[in-house]
C-alpha cells in the first residue's frame, strides 16, 4: 500500500487543525454569550451583538491590510453585500436574542432545520428547484427536529419564533455567500475575509440602531444598578465573543474549500452534537431519550441533505462537461507523440502545439 506524500499529509494536518479550530471558535462563542446572559443578567443582546460583528469588522480589516489585500466594492458587488449585511444582522442579531431565551440544546437543534430554508428560498429566489430526492432528506431533518423538540427543553415560545427568524436569515447569507464567493467576475468576487470586512461593519450598524430603538430603557436600568458588572469587563468579555466569532466564520469557509460540501455538512453536525452535550453538563439542560434519538435523526438527515445535492451537483457537472453542444465550434484536438494538434492538421514544425496536461 502506498504511503502518503508529505503534501497529503500536510493537507490532513490543515484540514484537521482548521476543524478544530471551528469546533472550539463556534462553541466556545455560543457558551460564553449564553454564559453572559445568565451570570451577568444581560437583557440587551443586541447593542452585544453589534458591538461582536463591529469587532470582527475591524479584525478583518486588520487582517486585509496585512495581507495587502484591502478591497474597494463595485456597485455590483453592494447590491449584494447590501442584503448579505441585512440577513447576517438578522440571523446574529435572532439567534442571540434567542439564546437569551432558550436552553443551547434547543437553540442547535433548531438550527439543523437550516437545509429546509435553503431549499425554500433557492426555489423562490433563485428560481432553482430542488429535485424530489432532496425534498424528500427534509423529511429526517423535520422529524428528528419534532422529536428532539418534544416536551419542555426550557422552550419559550417567543425564543422558538427568533431562532427560526434566525435560521431563515443564515439560509438567506449561505445563498448571498455563494454568490459573491464564486462570482464570474474577478471584480465581483471576494474572498471570505473581504466578505466579512463588508458585511460585517453594515450589520453592527443595523443592529446598533435597532438596539437605540428596542433597549434603550433597558440599557438606561442596568447603567443604574449598583451590583451590575463594569462596562470594562462587558468591553473585553464582547471583544473575546468577537474574535471568536472571526475565527468561527474563516475556519467555516476555509473547510468548504479544503473538503466538500458534505464532509463540512458532517463535521457540523458532530458540532450541533458536541455542543448540545457540553451544553447539557453546563446549564443542567434535560434531555430524554426522545430529545436523543430525535438529535441523531436530525443529524444524519442533514448529512443525507448534503450527501444528495453534492451527487445531483457532480451528476450534473459530468453531463455537462461531456455534452458536446457546449463547445459546437472548438476544435477537436489529438495527441501526437507528447504534443497536441487540431484534428486535421499534419504535426510538423510549421503548426503551434496547444497546451496540455
């Protein structure tokens, strides 16, 4: 059996610090805001909120101007940072708001309702159908989320209306993302730390706005109790929130371009997992066998979600790419001894060989 090279070896290596890195990024940043909700009795999670996506902005910038690759957008690509700045706010801005109200264990297992969303809004946005196939892994991930879901698991009703606000708008920035990732243009396209560097600034702002409107009175009664925690200590500890919320986000898409769209579909759902135990040992969460066997449902629908459009996108791909009416006027090259000439042409010195392989 052969051995790996040590640029294989290197690429395991990446893969697996990267995941690691998600892993302990994104839990870490969902623990430590619900941690400050409860020890610090903070009811103002969005002007929070903003202030972690206004620190991320500033890390990415930090990180462009070191990297040389500070970017001024075109029109074209701020008619899509625009809406990107919108959903990211509403998804963050939700999702927060409703980890304020809702056990963890609750708030993830609503998130792997996430594919049901995507499929919604690529249908009615996008204008892309999914095929019966994928409508048909939706089904697990609903029935495994009822289950999980059943009973008391420290459900509000109100935190369940934000988390799924919450969802819609990730499925939203997960299509917006794709757009400006994989633009046709070099001009349009950008890469994930010129995306957060946009999207990030524009979605601290709304959301600061809409913590003037929403809690002013609530932030006017903390600044007025005696025993509150300092605003010093509310600073350093949303500045952490906000470095993690950085590295979450750059480790996300760096294990999308380094696997696939399933492996990264998988290793999330070992996080959704992961994070629902820790959860469960810290804030003493109670979760039945039902909640457990509608967990691993869930789980391995999400799987089968990504398993079934990665299989459709590379069916397609093939026939695509094998459909000799994409390419009417090209002309059909053939290989002489190690060169390539266009089919009719006699190989001698007077013809320019083509490129190859």
């Amino acid at each position: 059996m052969a051995r790996p090279t040590a640029a294989a070896q290197r690429s395991v290596l990446s893969i697996a610090l990267v995941t690691v890195l998600n892993f302990a990024s994104y839990s870490t940043w969902t623990l430590l805001n619900k941690w400050q909700f409860t020890l610090y009795s903070l009811k103002f999670s969005v002007l929070l909120t903003s202030y972690q996506m206004l620190f991320v902005g500033l890390v990415s910038y930090f990180v462009l101007l070191l990297q040389n690759q500070v970017k001024v957008p075109s029109r074209a690509t701020l008619k899509r940072i625009i809406p990107l700045g919108m959903v990211r706010a509403a998804d963050i801005g939700f999702g927060n708001a409703a980890l304020r109200l809702l056990s963890v264990a609750l708030q993830q297992i609503i998130k792997s309702t996430i594919p049901v969303y995507v499929c919604v809004l690529s249908a009615v946005v996008l204008h892309k159908v999914p095929s019966p196939k994928v409508w048909a892994t939706l089904i697990p991930v609903v029935g495994g989320v009822v289950l999980a879901s059943w009973g008391e698991l420290s459900a509000s009703w109100l935190g369940i209306f934000m988390a799924v606000v919450s969802c819609f708008a990730r499925a939203g920035k997960a299509i917006i993302n794709d757009l400006l990732l994989h633009a046709s243009s070099d001009e349009e396209r950008l890469s994930a730390v010129q995306i957060m560097s946009f999207e990030s600034p524009l979605s601290g702002c709304i959301l600061f706005f809409v913590s003037l409107v929403c809690e002013t009175p609530t932030i006017i009664a903390w600044l007025e109790q005696e025993d509150r925690a300092s605003v010093s200590t509310i600073v350093l500890f949303n500045s952490v929130c906000g470095v993690l919320m950085f590295l979450n986000q750059w480790s996300y898409i760096s294990i999308i371009k380094q696997t696939s769209s399933v492996t990264c579909q998988v290793l999330m759902n070992l996080k959704m997992v992961t994070l629902i135990v820790i959860s469960v040992g810290m804030f003493s969460t109670v979760l039945e066998p039902i909640h457990i066997v509608g967990i691993v449902v869930a789980a391995g629908g999400c799987t089968l979600y990504a398993l079934v459009c990665s299989m459709e996108d590379s069916a397609a791909k093939l026939a695509l790419k094998a459909s000799p009416e994409n390419h009417p006027d090209a002309p059909i090259v053939v290989r002489s001894g190690s060169r390539l000439y266009h089919a009719g042409a006699e190989p001698s010195g007077r013809h320019t060989p083509q490129k190859g392989c």
